[in-house]
C-alpha cells in the first residue's frame, strides 16, 4: 500500500514538469491566416525548427519575410523578423475552433488579429 502511494505521488509531482518541457511541435507547418475583421484571405504562415516565414495576401506587404520564433506548449513566439516589426504581431495561441479544429491565433499586444487553420 504504501508503494503505490509512494508511485502515485511520483506521478502527480512529475505531471507538471512534463507539462513544462513540450516542445510546441503543435505548431509546426503550414498556416492559412484570415483577417479577423473581415474574414478575408490574410496570408500563408510557415513555422518549423524554430523560424518562421510569411506570405501575405496583399501584394508589397511589409508583413511578409522570415524571421526566428520561440516554440512554446500553448503556442509561438515571434521574436524577430517582419511579423513583429511591421505588423506588430508577438505571438500566437494555439486554441480549438467549434468544431474541435486546430487554431493559431496571431495577436498584437491589443488583440488577435489573424486567425490561422493548418493546410
């Protein structure tokens, strides 16, 4: 009895630290971003080891280029690159739309701006 309560204990204090040491694969690949104001065609994202990369729909945006991003378990962190400086994107949550799809969130320091589903 005591054994199993020893293991049980285990368990519970390491949950935490497992939690903690995802690496945000979850993010990984290629996005289709909306506008959430409109809805309208925003852009492609790509994300993968650790860099990113942009397209947007609007010919000459400045929100378009590369840059590097920090993986996290909810979601990414753009740390340089067009994303942050041009457009004041920072980061984005990784979230489930209604119907139980994968959704990446891109957000300024105000608000969500782009809402991205996997293609």
């Amino acid at each position: 009895m005591r054994t199993a309560l020893a293991l049980t204990t285990l368990l519970l204090l390491a949950a935490p630290t497992a939690a903690q040491s995802l690496t945000g694969t979850g993010v990984e690949g290629n996005w289709g971003c909306r506008a959430n104001i409109d809805g309208t065609r925003a852009g492609l994202l790509t994300i993968y080891a650790g860099s990113y990369g942009y397209a947007s729909a609007n010919y000459g945006s400045a929100a378009s280029g590369s840059g590097n991003a920090e993986m996290a378990s909810n979601g990414v962190t753009f740390l340089d690159g067009n994303l942050p400086t041009n457009a004041g994107i920072i980061n984005g949550i990784l979230s489930f739309d209604a119907e139980g799809k994968d959704t990446l969130v891109l957000n300024t320091i105000e608000k969500g701006v782009l809402t991205c589903t996997p293609r």
